[in-house]
C-alpha cells in the first residue's frame, strides 16, 4: 500500500486486533488450559489461569473410561473415507464438466448445488428407517455413504472451479502431440490439479469432521464419531470439566491444525466460487 | 472443439455424480411425501392409512410449530446480525497494516473449526453455568448476582454460542472481498479529502455487497438447520423456548415416533428452505456466467 503508515497508528492497530484476536479465540484457550489442570481446579473461583499443577491425568482417563481412541478412529475413518470416495466420483465429473462444457452444464453443476440446499431434517425420517431396515443404523458404512453424498455437491464444485483454472491451450497442445485422453488425465491434467485437489480434500475432511447433525443421528455406542461421543457428555456425573476439555481439546486439534492450512480455499469451497 | 467422441465420453464421467446424487435426492424426497400423508406411528404397528393433509393440519397448528417458527427466525435473523456486523468490523480491523496480522487471523477463524457438540458444550458448562461457569464468576467478581443463562435466557445464549462460531467465517469472506479492493480508489477519495467515515460508506460498503449477500444466503441455510447445540444445551427448552423447527421434527419423528407427522414438518422445513435457496442459487449462477 502506498500511504504511508505511522508506526504509531500500527502498533495501536496491532494491539486492538490482538486484543479481539485473543477474545474471540478465548473459549478454546480455555478449554485447553482447563484439559491440563485437576477437577477441582477446574472449577477454582477465582479462576486458575497458568498457576496449577499440569497434568495429563484427564487424557488418561478419558481413554480408559470410554475407549476415546475407537471414537477418534471412527471420525477419522468417517471423515476420510467419504472425502476420498467423494473425490474418486466427483473427478471425472468436475473434468468433464470443466473442459468438455456441454449446453447444460451450467444446469447440471446448479442443480447439483441445490441437492446441498435440501435441509437434512427434511429426510431424516425416510434416511432413518432405510438405514433401520437395511441395518446401517450405527454403522460406519452408512455414515460414510450418508457423508459422501452430503459434500458430493462442495467436493465436484471446487474441483470444477479449479480445474476451471487450467488454460485450455495446455490441453491443446497435449492432443495435438498425440496424447490419449488417458495421458492428457494422467500426465497432464492431474499434476497441474493437484494443489486444488489437496484444498478440496482438506476442506472436505473438515467439514465431514464436524458434521453433527447425521452423526448424532444415525449413531449410538459403536460407530459414534467424536461429535457424538462428546455429545454425551451433555449429561454427566460428578465432576467433568477437565475431562470435557481433554477429550474436545483431542477433538478439535487435529482440525484446527487442518483448517488454519486450508483457510483460502474455505472461502471458494463454502460460497462455492461466489467468492474469491 | 470438442468432439463427439469426448462428449459421449465427457457424459459418461458425469453420469455417476448425476446418478447417485439424483437418487438421494428423489428417493428420500419421495418418501417424506409419502409418509406425510399417512398415519403412521413407529409405535402403533398397523396398516399406516392414507389421511390426506391430517399431518400438515396437527403439525400447522400444533403450538410448538409457531414457537419454533418463531425460534427459527429469532435464531436466524439474530446470528445473521452479530455475524454481519461483527464480521464487517473484524474484516476492517484485520485489513489494516499490523504486526503479527497472520496469527490474528488464525485467532479469528479458530471457532468455525470446531465441532458444534464441542463449542456448544464448553460454552454451556465452562462459561454458561450459574455455578462454576467462568462468567458467574465473573458476575460474583464484580457484587452480582450470577445469572443462569441457558434457563433465563436459553434462545439468546444459543444465539451467542452459534454466532461466535459463525463469526469467523463472515469475516473470512468479507475480509477476501475487501482485499480484492483497488486500493488505488480508495487513494484517490482520500486525497479529494473524503473521510474515513465515507470512504466506507461509498466505496468499501458498495464492493462489500456482494460478499454480504453471500454471506447472508449461505449462512441462512446453514442456520435454519441449527441442531447440535441445541440438543445439547437445552433440548430444545425449557417448554418450547429454544425448540427451532429441526429440532421440533427430530422430537417428533425420532423421540414420538410419529413418522408422519414428522414427515409433513419435514416438507415443510424443504419449502422454508427452498425459498432461500432460490436467491442463492441466482447470485452463484449469475457468478457461473461471468
């Protein structure tokens, strides 16, 4: 920027934002602050803020009183898997779309749109009962199938935007040195959209991580994802606050890690290109 | 040019995508229809006879329905408006030339990251409760009486706990859509002697529209299906103060057990939605053209 900048004007720029900055990300902080600290310290009035005995115990005991570890592999078999089998379907489809345009593409890639506007309330009674009748109720199979259809639309319109971004011409020029379609995927095309892909992936995994209205659901005790499990903390006995804190802050780490790295393409996945 | 060969193939790419999604759409689609115009209770094993628009009639007029119509708009139009303002505020402020902005920024955003049972619980215990939450500390710090926020006031502190997890992404937007600003123009009203004041006013809030309306669409959708949190804070009370319409199907169809009903309060939800969904869909196909 060319106007000038009093130092000043910045450092009181920096001390507002800081400020806010540690405000609004204070309901984290404190969680994790409280993971490490004992149940009664937890609840100190007035309240500890680095002054108590660190502790891991309540890690411990979250895992050996409810096998957190099956649950933390459940999300992430969850997670992962729809993203991935989103992604192996949405590929063709989102080159296709991209580069072979055809008059209604533009119509396919809106109506695919506006199966993510559909509330999931609306379907919930139809979803329970196939899933009851078909035997998927608390089965990780059925999860990963219910995700992958909800972030099918997201995962094909990022790429789609992405793969909007190739130039033609490299395309072109492949042909015309004789590639087949399968090179010009293969050799051509997939290098160029990796980064994209990494993006949508990361994206994908986030939102398919937090998602809580399908997995409270569709889950009980055994294919519970995180989201659920940690629901069940809404009704506790004795003293939790320290375990509630070491079991969200293991819930939300990995994603907050994954989602600081993928907050520039959160803004194209989530307005899906409205915004860029 | 594409040829006929790529298209048939391009067809066939598409085909799986366009199969499985049309088939999730419809065949649920189909069966909330159906069911809403039967008699049929998980509970009452029998022949689930056609009543017509029965369902709709009990659900239209049922009193939780224009609670949690009510509760649904409270909720959506109170969060769009912490969001909005909030967020326009933040993007400014993170706009500006600081030390240590990319930290900032991770800060802000942290809150969409986590799990909505997550926030909704540490909210509801560490910093909700009348007893050991942080803020009846804070009450009994300062010679107040500490306030018991999720039964006084269950729909403004829902509100609180979904707007502060929408925030970030708000600002996130709107901070991307005011970077994209020439700052050359902004330069140039400077220098004609605008104040900051109309600096915003005529030129930041203009470019800003766009973005603000994206915002309001998208996270109007999001918002009319508010569930977590309410399930785990106040399951939907006490009464009906908190119950939104997702939460009053999910009673319905899943603790009742009155598939039918729920049915008809899903089509419902679907109609609400979809009139949202319309202006969305116009403002990104308008983008798709461009």
């Amino acid at each position: 920027m060319a106007r000038a900048v009093t130092t000043q004007r910045k450092a009181l720029n920096t001390v507002i934002a800081w400020g806010v900055g540690i405000l609004i990300f204070f309901p984290i902080l404190w969680t994790i602050l409280t993971s490490f600290k004992t149940e009664a310290e937890a609840i100190a009035d007035p309240p500890l803020w680095f002054n108590f005995h660190w502790t891991l115990e309540n890690y411990v005991t979250v895992q050996e009183r409810s096998n957190y570890f099956r649950h933390f592999w459940n999300s992430v078999v969850i997670s992962v898997g729809s993203t991935l089998i989103g992604l192996a379907i949405a590929v063709p489809a989102a080159w296709a779309m991209a580069f072979v345009p055809g008059k209604r593409t533009k119509d396919v890639l809106m109506w695919m749109l506006s199966t993510k506007m559909l509330p999931p309330v609306g379907v919930l009674v139809p979803l329970y009962l196939i899933f009851r009748n078909l035997g998927l109720l608390d089965t990780r199979t059925g999860l990963v199938f219910v995700l992958t259809m909800i972030n099918l639309p997201i995962i094909i319109w990022m790429l789609y935007t992405y793969f909007k971004e190739i130039p033609n011409d490299i395309l072109e020029a492949a042909r015309m040195d004789g590639a087949g379609l399968r090179d010009e995927v293969v050799h051509v095309l997939l290098p160029m959209a990796v980064p994209g892909m990494a993006s949508t992936v990361l994206l994908n995994i986030i939102l398919a991580w937090n998602e809580a209205f399908w997995t409270l659901n569709l889950t009980a005790a055994k294919a519970a994802p995180l989201t659920a499990f940690i629901a069940s903390y809404s009704s506790p006995e004795g003293l939790f606050y320290a375990k509630l804190s070491a079991a969200s802050t293991m819930a939300i780490a990995p994603i907050l890690i994954m989602g600081w790295f993928s907050q520039k393409q959160l803004v194209r996945g989530l307005t899906f290109g409205a915004v860029k | 040019m594409s040829t006929k060969a790529s298209r048939a193939a391009a067809r066939l790419m598409i085909s799986p995508s366009v199969i499985l999604l049309l088939g999730w759409m419809l065949i649920p689609l189909g069966m909330t229809l159906y069911f809403s115009v039967l008699r049929f209770n998980l509970l009452m094993p029998g022949d689930n006879p056609f009543v017509g628009f029965e369902n709709y009639r009990y659900f239209l007029t049922d009193p939780g329905f224009t609670a949690a119509i009510w509760n649904t708009l409270a909720l959506v139009l109170g969060v769009l408006v912490i969001t909005i303002f909030g967020g326009i505020l933040l993007a400014l402020l993170l706009d500006q030339p600081m030390f240590g902005q990319g930290i900032v920024r991770i800060l802000v955003i942290a809150p969409f990251f986590v799990m909505p049972t997550v926030s909704a619980l540490v909210w509801k215990n560490m910093f909700l409760n009348p007893v050991n939450g942080l803020f009846a500390h804070l009450f009994t710090a300062l010679g107040l009486q500490p306030y018991d926020f999720l039964s006084q006031a269950p729909l403004a502190s829902i509100i609180g706990i979904v707007a502060w997890q929408w925030l970030p992404f708000a600002t996130l937007i709107l901070l991307t859509a005011l970077q994209s600003l020439d700052s050359e123009q902004l330069e140039a009203a400077e220098m004609d002697g605008a104040t900051p004041l109309s600096r915003f006013w005529y030129i930041m809030l203009p470019h800003l529209a766009r973005a603000i309306t994206v915002v309001i669409l998208i996270q109007t959708i999001f918002l009319l299906s508010v569930f977590a949190e309410i399930l785990v804070t106040t399951n939907g009370g006490p009464g009906y103060a908190s119950t939104n319409l997702t939460y009053l199907i999910y009673v319905q169809s899943l603790l009742q057990y009155d598939v039918g009903m729920g049915s008809a309060g899903g089509v419902v939800a679907i109609i609400l939605a979809n009139i949202v969904a319309i202006f969305l869909m116009r403002m990104i196909g308008k983008n798709l053209e461009a």
